[in-house]
C-alpha cells in the first residue's frame, strides 16, 4: 500500500526537565527528570500514524540506548522509519517553567551531510520537510520530483539564518508552509501572513498558516482565513504542540482538492489548533491526547 506522507527530519531522545523550585545560578534544585522521544519529524510522523495515516519517516537514528527507545517508540505508532544511520542519536534538552514554555538545549544531526536520500523516499502524497533540514547546505531536498503535495514546517531561526531558509523554503515550492509568530517575525519585520506567502510560498495555489495562542492565520492568493483559539486549561508543556498542529493541518487536508475551499480550511486550522491545545496540556512531545489511536 502506498505512503501517503513522507516526513523529513530528525528523531531525538527527549530530556525534559521541570524545576520543582525556582532555578538559581550555581546551584542545586529538586526537579522531575523523564526521558521520551522527541524531535520534529518524529513528532509530526507520530502525530499523523496515529490518525490512521500511512506514514513514513527518513531520519537517523545512532546505534545506542537512546536510538533504541526512540525507534521503538515511533515504529510502535505505526510510523515506517527509514534510518540513514548515525553514530550517535540526538539529544533535546527539555526545561520548563511554571507555565510549560520551554527552552530547549539541542544536540542535532545534520540529517543530509552524507548528501540527499534516493529519490524513491519522497515517494508519497505528500511530502513535509522539517525546517531544520533547511538550514543545512546543500540539502538536496529540492531535487525530490514527483507531483506531491509538499509541506514545509517553521523551525527555530535567528536574523542572520532566515534569508537562506526563506531560499530554502521557496526553491520547495511548497503547497504549504506553517509557522508560529516567532518564526514569522524573523522572516518578515511585522510577521504579516500576506508578506510571508509573497517570500516563500512560490508554488500556485500555497498556502501560508502562521499560528499563536491566541489562533491560527491562512492566506491563500488574497483570501485570509482565520481560526480562533478556544480558552482551554492551562498549558503543562508546549513541547511539540507546533509539529502536532502541523500534523493535524495535513491530516485535515490530505484528501482534499488543492487548494482548499476557505471552509475546508477554516476546519482544517481548527482541529488542528484542537489537537495543538491538547497536546500543551499532557507531558512530553508525543504524549498522547484523547482521540488518538
């Protein structure tokens, strides 16, 4: 049976670390520690197999302890994992505050630096890229063929990154790109959805969602399609809430024509900002939310 979605990105093991008392420099606090797996395209291949999507996943992941629980992990979802193999497997450091937000301390892989994957790996409906593959040189991403759908998913970036990644994310001609407010602003100065579409989604017909708290924000050509967030329970841990509202956006949208009618989008950004919610509100990237498989 075919791949319906391809997901390209890294697969971590997950610190995560919650101060029980406020931290203070040189010292030593009491704090819950927990491990689990993490990382953005495994988050966003998870997220997808447990809506009965045919998924697969291109990673590395090394040969250690942490590899094994990672792999165990996502191919207990359901999710095909192509590894490259690596000589050692990612490591996210995880600390959160009294609120769930996060800061994150990372070990990466550089998914591609032995140059891109067969072409017969993108073979799917669709195909998402994770943004941290963007940031490497010479990814050879853009060289996938085929007449998928494609998806490029924001990533943490700073001034001096974000012109290269625009490139890198236009030269994709996505169908759609989904990024938070923070990602927006850095790729343009006032995070203006329209502006962001006009930079990086050069395909016809792209769509361009950028989310926040408050909801989430679609400009497709000149039509704007907005989706508010319901007040809900405090967040426990934002972790992976972005990836989940990326998986739950393609998984809405999957067997849809393209583009999206603005109603089909407009019930697309919410369930998909329905599922980021619930994933604030358990613990860990991939912890799992009523509904899910």
């Amino acid at each position: 049976m075919a791949t319906q979605v391809t997901v390209i990105g890294d697969a971590t093991l997950d610190v995560r670390a919650v101060p029980l008392v406020p931290m203070r420099p040189g010292g030593d606090v009491p704090a819950t520690v927990t491990l689990g797996p993490g990382g953005q395209g495994a988050n966003v291949a998870v997220r997808l197999a447990r809506r009965g999507v045919r998924t697969r996943l291109v990673c590395r992941i090394g040969d250690d302890a942490a590899g094994a629980l990672v792999r165990a992990a996502i191919t207990g979802d359901g999710v095909e994992v192509v590894d490259l193999g690596a000589p050692f497997t990612g490591i996210v450091v995880v600390l959160l505050d009294a609120v769930g937000d996060r800061t994150m301390l990372s070990q990466r892989l550089a998914l591609l630096e032995g140059g891109p994957p067969s072409a017969s790996l993108f073979e799917a409906d669709w195909l998402v890229v994770s943004g941290y593959v963007l940031l490497e040189r010479n990814s050879g991403i853009s060289t996938a063929g085929g007449s998928m759908r494609r998806v490029v998913a924001g990533c943490s970036l700073d001034p001096a990154s974000a012109g290269d990644w625009a490139d890198a994310a236009r030269s994709l001609h996505p169908q759609l790109v989904v990024l938070n407010a923070d990602e927006a602003r850095v790729l343009v100065a006032d995070g203006d959805p329209s502006e962001l579409s006009r930079r990086v989604g050069a395909a016809t017909g792209a769509v361009v969602v950028v989310t926040e708290a408050s909801g989430a924000t679609a400009v497709l050509g000149d039509r704007v399609v907005r989706a508010d967030a319901e007040p809900g329970a405090a967040s426990l841990d934002t972790t992976g809430a972005g990836d989940a509202f990326t998986a739950g956006l393609v998984a809405e949208l999957l067997e849809q024509p393209w583009p999206p009618s603005a109603e089909q989008l407009s019930t697309a950004l919410q369930a998909a900002g329905e599922l980021a919610a619930a994933v604030t509100r358990t613990a860990g990237a991939q912890g799992r939310v009523a509904g899910e498989a």
